[in-house]
C-alpha cells in the first residue's frame, strides 16, 4: 500500500519542500550501505548508486540537495562526477570521500568546487554535520524561506523590502588590518555589520537582499561608507572592499560620480570564492575595465570552493585570500600545508600576493609565514574594529 505523504500545514501554506534528499554514489557496497543508512536515520531520503554514470542520469531526472561520493571508481570516478554535476545543477553541494587522500585530488575536487572533501572512513557526525551544512546551503542558494535561519526568516513573508531598507540605514563598516610579513600594516578589509534591534550578520543581510533583488543597493550603500573611510578623521591608505560576483556589473563601480572611483588605486576589490562568476556575462572585458579605472582585484575565500582555480584564470588577481578553514589549524594538519604551499608557489610564479586570512594563533602564523604567506589577517593581530588601532604582531 502506498502511503500518502504526511501533509504540513507550514509547506502547504509556503509552498516549501520539506523532504531532503541525498545521493550517495559508491561502487563499494559496504560504504555505500553504511553512509546510506547514517543519512537515513537522520531522516534524509537516500537514493543509492554504485556507478557515477547512473547517479548522472539520475541526477538529471530528480532533484538533489547534496551529493555524497566516493573518488575512486572504476569508469566515471568522483572527480569527473563532480565535473559532471556541475553541468546539470550548478548549486548543488557535492560531498567527495576518499580512502586515499592524496593532494592531486584534494586539488582537483577545490578546483572544480566540491563542498568538501573527507577521509574515508568517516566519521558519522562529522558526516552528518558536513551533509546539513550542505544542504542548508543548497537551499538558501534556492531562496528556499523554510531554510534559512531564524533571523533571516523575519523578514518573510512580512513586508521584507521595508526591513531591508531599515538594516541599509542601519548598515556600517568595520576596519581589520592587513599585516606584512614585517608587521608592518599593508591595508584594511572593510567589513559589513548591521545594528539593528535585532542583530542581523553580514551573510544574512546578503541572503535577504539577494532574496530582495537588494544586492546592488547593499553593495552600493557599502561602498559609499567605504569611501567615506578614505576622508574620515583617521583616513585609510589601502582598503580591501568585498563584492559579490553579481556587483560586478554595476556601472557605478566605473562611474566618475560613483562613491568609489576616485579612490580606486587604493582599492582592491575583494571578490568572494563562495558565489561563482562563470555566470557573469564579459567578466573578462569587465576586469579588464575595472583594472584600467585602477582598482585591484582579490579573490576571497580561496579554498571555501565554489568555482575554485577557475577564478584564477577568469579574474587575473592581484591578490588572493587563503579561506580561513584552510588556515585553521594548518600547523597540525599536513594536508593543508601541502596546498597552502601549491596555492604559494603558484602565486609566486603569477607575482600573486597571498593574504592568510582568519589567523587566530601564533602557531598557524609561523607555519603560514614559512609556507610562503605574504600578509596575514585575523583575530591574532586584530579584531574588525575602528581603523587606526594598535595591533598585535
Ligand atoms: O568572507 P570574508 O573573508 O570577507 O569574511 C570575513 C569574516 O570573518 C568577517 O565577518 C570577520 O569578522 C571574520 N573574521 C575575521 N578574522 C577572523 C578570525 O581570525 N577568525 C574567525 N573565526 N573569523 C574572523
Ligand atoms: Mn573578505
């Protein structure tokens, strides 16, 4: 007998898709019974393949909100699955789980955008907390409002434009400093934070307005605080100003009586890993403008993995910021080092800068240091704060 669904009044009302669903891919079938029946309990619905070229097809017929996968498989392995993915469903998460880490496929699955990349065999909380964060974010990429967090769930089905308008009024920047290798301070990151009543962080306020179609206002509500940094009572010299992809395409940027213009050789145009770029259309004529106008460009959050090296070849940076997962713990962890060493030396060959950012201890500062970082951000030297305080180095 075929059972009807349970109906829930909230996604009736909604229109919201509570089920969760899963595909783990394993030509063993010892794991894939095993990550199978962790995800199950957990209460996700499991759909089970032991060849990529079938999870493919299925892939393409059913909607997934992750995809677990082992790498070596005899055929299609998890790396060309992830590839392939890619080119059916470009936001959903893909898990990639390896018996053997070896840093050729650590590096590819970065480069084509895994979620993540785990040893085999896992850890079933570890892999249950990957598998919720990963599907928490394919969700919000969907702007599906059951999803998100509570904070971000104020603002539907209210009057969410009139709450956006509010936290822009309520928007302001931080300032953390970047620090060379001397400890001498290279430059600010500006950083948003909205005070309202009710506390609002930066990756919701941009969750809201990307649901709001806001991004170009916040983007340009940021940027107009961000110039008046360089004529403020303690003016910044060089100051890292975070974009999203999509900003990329407002002529304000490139406009003589835009907020940001006039100061562009002392900014540089920090363009996040976690969003892809390949979807914006001339990019390349687009750097090329931005770049003569005399901003300079860094990729942020290398290694959070959405598109991965491919920014490299699409963005031509002058800069590039390590993510901090990378950086955290790196002094206990030698996979880690080993691509922080790859993303170095590449870098040193391209004459890119590399800014390790989120270094919370003296410990990942000296290997970072050795590994051939050549500035350094994080709560060790300092806290987002006002500009113009001491630091620590
Ligand atoms: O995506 P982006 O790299 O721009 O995000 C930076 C965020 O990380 C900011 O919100 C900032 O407050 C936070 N941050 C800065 N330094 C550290 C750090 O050392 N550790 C942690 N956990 N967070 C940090
Ligand atoms: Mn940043």
């Amino acid at each position: 007998m075929q059972l009807l669904p349970k109906l829930d009044p909230y996604a009736l009302r909604t229109n919201v898709r509570t089920e969760r669903r899963i595909l783990v891919v394993d030509d063993e079938p010892e794991p894939l019974r095993a990550i199978a029946r962790i995800l199950r309990h957990a209460g996700y619905t499991v759909t089970t393949s032991d060849d990529a070229q079938t999870a493919l097809r299925g892939l393409s017929r059913g909607h997934f909100d992750a995809v677990v996968s082992d790498i070596s498989m005899p055929g299609l392995d998890g790396i060309s699955l992830l590839r392939g993915v890619r080119g059916i469903d470009p936001e959903v998460p893909v898990i990639l789980l390896t018996g053997v880490p070896a840093i050729e496929t650590a590096m590819q699955a970065l480069d084509h955008g895994a979620y993540k990349y785990m040893v085999k065999p896992v850890n079933p909380e570890q892999l249950l907390e990957v598998a919720a964060r990963a599907v928490r974010l394919a969700s919000l990429r969907r702007g599906d409002v059951e999803q998100m967090p509570a904070s971000a769930r104020l603002f539907y089905p209210t009057d969410g434009h009139a709450t956006m308008k509010r936290a822009l009024e309520h928007l302001r920047l931080v300032f953390q400093p970047i620090v060379r290798r001397d400890g001498s301070l290279f430059a600010y990151e500006a950083l948003m934070r909205c005070s309202m009543p009710e506390t609002v962080s930066p990756d919701t306020l941009i969750e809201m307005a990307t649901n709001l179609n806001s991004l170009k206002e916040l983007g340009r509500r940021a940027r107009g605080l961000a110039a008046a940094s360089f004529s403020s009572q303690q003016p910044v010299d060089t100051l890292f100003v975070n974009i999203h992809p999509t900003e990329l395409q407002d002529d304000e940027l490139l406009d003589p009586q835009g907020a940001l213009l006039r100061h562009a050789r002392q900014v540089v145009l920090e363009i996040t890993e976690r969003a892809s770029v390949r979807n914006i259309s001339n990019l390349q004529q687009r750097m090329d403008e931005l770049r003569a106008a005399g901003y300079r460009i860094a990729i942020d959050d290398l290694g959070a993995g959405y598109s991965g090296l491919t920014s490299f070849v699409l963005l031509e940076p002058d800069i590039v910021k390590l993510d901090m997962t990378l950086v955290r713990d790196v002094h206990r962890q030698e996979v880690k080092q080993r691509l922080v060493r790859s993303v170095t030396k590449l870098c040193a060959e391209l004459d890119i800068t590399v800014v390790a950012e989120g270094v919370e201890t003296c410990e990942e500062r000296a290997v970072l240091m050795d590994l051939g970082c050549n500035l350094f951000q994080g709560y060790l030297i300092a806290r987002p704060g006002a500009p113009d305080r001491p630091y620590f180095w």
